[in-house]
C-alpha cells in the first residue's frame, strides 16, 4: 500500500500561542514525515473551498473569520495511516473535552469565542487529504 499523506494545519491560535513547535515535535515524535511545510495567510476564497462542507452552519463565519485572523502554519505530513493517525493525536474537535494527552487536550481550552479555536486541522478522509492539499500547496 503506498504511503499516506494528509494535510495538517496550526491554526492562527497555535502560531499566535508560539506552539508551532510543540506541536511539530509530537507529529514528528509519532513518526510521521514532514514533506512539505509552509506558513500561510489565507484568502477567504481559499478558506471557502477548504470549508465548502460547512457552508451555512452557525460557526461558518466566524471560523472564516478565525481563520483570516492570522497566519497558519501548513504541513503536507506523510505516513501509513496518517489521516487517522493525526486525527487520534489531535483530539476531538472541542478542546475542552478533548482527551489528555492529545494535543487539543494538553493544549486547548475555550475561550469564550464564538467559534471553536482548537490549534489544529487534519483532513478526515483519502479525499478530502487529496482536495485539501490541493487547495494548500
Ligand atoms: P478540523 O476539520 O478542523 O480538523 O476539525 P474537526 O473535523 O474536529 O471539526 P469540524 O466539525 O470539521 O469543524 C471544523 C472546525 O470548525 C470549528 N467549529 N466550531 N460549534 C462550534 O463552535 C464549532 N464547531 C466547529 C472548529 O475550529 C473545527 O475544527
Ligand atoms: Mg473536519
């Protein structure tokens, strides 16, 4: 089977947070490769391909809106069974009650905002690894 790859992003909150290197260092800790890294300040069109699905929803705005706040840091990372890898070492999607231990977990907390600010993005599927990092690099 060939290697995997998907499409991991620090979110504005994990570069304003200084954590772009703890975070780096448990991917690369995991095992996982690192192939290709950028730092990005994303259009909105980028951002309204990247989150089509959610288009409509009542956090669609101001996650575009989080998301344009500042840079993110994006990183095509390979490896077997990385997409559910990554995802397993992120946590889920809420901080507060992400696992210990996770980065979302160790990490993360609410803040109070009206979106979810949770450090991290690791695409969820084959697909959409293939359609995101597309859209990145
Ligand atoms: P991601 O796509 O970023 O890896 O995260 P995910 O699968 O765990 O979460 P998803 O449901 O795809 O939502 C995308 C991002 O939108 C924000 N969000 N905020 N109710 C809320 O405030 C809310 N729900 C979702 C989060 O930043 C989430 O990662
Ligand atoms: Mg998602």
């Amino acid at each position: 089977m060939a290697t995997e790859e998907t499409l991991v992003l620090i979110k504005p909150d994990g570069v304003a947070r200084g954590l772009t290197g703890a975070i780096l260092a448990r991917i690369e800790a995991k095992g996982y490769s690192l192939v290709d890294i950028r730092l990005v300040e994303p259009d909105r069109d980028v951002l309204e391909r990247h989150y089509a699905e959610h288009e409509g929803k009542p956090f669609y705005e101001p996650l575009l809106d989080f998301m344009m706040s500042g840079p993110s840091v994006a990183i095509r990372v390979a490896g077997n069974r990385v997409i559910e890898g990554f995802r397993s070492l992120a946590g889920i999607t809420d901080p507060t009650t992400a696992a210990p231990g996770t980065i979302r977990g160790d990490l993360g907390r609410d803040w109070g905002l009206r979106v979810q600010q949770n450090l991290v993005h690791g695409s969820d599927s084959v697909e959409s690894a293939a359609r995101e990092l597309d859209i990145w690099f």
